[in-house]
C-alpha cells in the first residue's frame, strides 16, 4: 500500500513540475523535484524527508523528469549520470527517487579519490570506474587506465615539462594536504566533505600553476641567455670591423 502511494505522489509531482516549466539543468534540479515531494506527502498521508549524498557520483542510464537526456557524460564513453550531490527522498523505511521516478534508495557510485593527468582531472569511484573532464561534459571509463588513454588522445600537443601530474601516491598525498590545511573552526558547513573536496582540487591547480611558472621562468631565463649571446656576439663584430676602419696618419 506505502509503496502504491509512493508511485502516485512521483507521478502527482512531476506532473505539476512539468506544468510549472520544470526543466532539469536549466535552473532546476533533484533537490527541488525532491522538496516538492515532500511537500505533497500530507495529501497521501506520509511522513516524508529529504535525504542526499554531497560527494561526486555516477549513476546509472536513466529518464529523468524535465529532460530528453538519459545521461550527461560524453558519448565518448559510459552512458552514465555524473553528479556533484544528490537528493532523493524517504517515507517510513522506503527510499524513493522523484528526479528518476524511482521506489527504493539510488544506486550511487560514490567519488573515492581524484587526481591530475596532463592537466586535467580524472574522479575515480567505489567501482573503479573513472570520469575524465576534457572540454565537454566529463566521459566515465570503466578503469583508470581507459580514462588516462581518453585524456592523452585528447591532448597530442602536451609537453610534460609544462604541466605537473599526478600519479595516485600524489592524489593521496593531496587530500591528506588538504586535510591538514588549519582553517577557522566556522570555515566548513555541514557539507564539510564536498568542501574538502574542493579545496584538495584547488590544491593540484596550485600545483599544476607553480610548475608551469616554474617551466616559464627557466624559459625566459634560457631566452635572455641567448638574447645577451647574441648582442655579445654583434657588440665584438662591431669592434672588430671599427677597428679594421683606422687610418693612422
């Protein structure tokens, strides 16, 4: 019976979304659709909250309510949903999904670890599998080493000595950076997880940018070796012709 009325208030909501102009990814998102259906369990007599996982996460091929979609990672690779967090709902002791119009709790692979490669980021997830962010929507492999294979077909133009990698002792030892960084007691919200995330990901961009500093430095300081060569070079020919010019009377 609980579940019956689950599947009714789904299609009650998404009804209503849709009427409003409910379109996902365009100013809308799982967190209203999921509001929504909270706010309409008193109608069905159910005791409704709202739940949600803030870290990186895949989830499988699927419609959604307010989109044609059934993925947003590249066709590259795995047809997947790729989200930053997730909300979904719950009544009694039965998980329910309003954005997938699904009755029981979203199967997510959950973010493990990320890291650099050629400049570029890879999330690695519970299942091993791996979304790369090249320029489009972010493609999702099966293993690490197809996402790295994605990437480096991606950038034939890459020069090492420009960009600082990471290998996965390096991934590690980044978070553990960020974990370590002394911040005010207030800095982190309750969504302290997703924000240590981010800030381990501002981390490697700090790195990568002191590498290529590092490499622009050595650059136009070899550049201004052979600038001054060269005017050394043009100032002793110069002598050497004046000196070839003198009459002595």
């Amino acid at each position: 019976m609980a579940e019956a009325k689950l599947r009714y208030l789904i299609l009650e909501v998404q009804e209503e979304l849709l009427k409003r102009g409910f379109k996902y990814g365009q100013g809308h998102d799982c967190q209203e659709v999921a509001k929504a259906a909270q706010e309409k369990g008193p109608k069905f007599e159910l005791d409704i909250s709202v739940e949600y996982e803030k870290k990186r996460m895949l989830v499988s091929e699927g419609a959604i309510i307010g989109s044609d979609k059934t993925f947003n990672t590249s066709p590259d690779g795995l047809k997947m949903w790729f989200f930053h967090e997730h909300y979904w709902c719950k009544s009694g002791d039965m998980d329910f999904d309003p954005l997938f119009g699904r009755v029981g709790k979203p199967e997510m692979d959950i973010e493990t670890t990320s890291m650099s490669h050629r400049g570029l980021f890879i999330y690695v997830f519970e299942s091993g599998k791996c979304v790369a962010l090249d320029d489009g929507d972010g493609a999702a492999f099966n293993t690490l080493d197809e996402a790295k294979a994605h990437i480096e077909k991606k950038t034939p133009d890459y020069d090492p000595d420009d960009n600082w990698d990471e290998s996965e002792d390096d991934a590690e030892k980044t978070q553990a950076e960020a974990k370590s960084i002394a911040l005010p007691s207030n800095y982190f919200s309750d969504d302290s997880e997703i924000e240590m995330d981010g800030l381990a990901d501002v981390l490697r961009g700090v790195k990568g940018a002191v590498k290529y500093l590092r490499a622009a430095v050595e650059n136009l300081q070899t550049t201004m070796e052979d600038v001054a060569n060269t005017v050394s070079k043009t100032s002793d020919n110069n002598n050497t012709k004046n000196n070839g010019d003198i009459h002595w009377a």
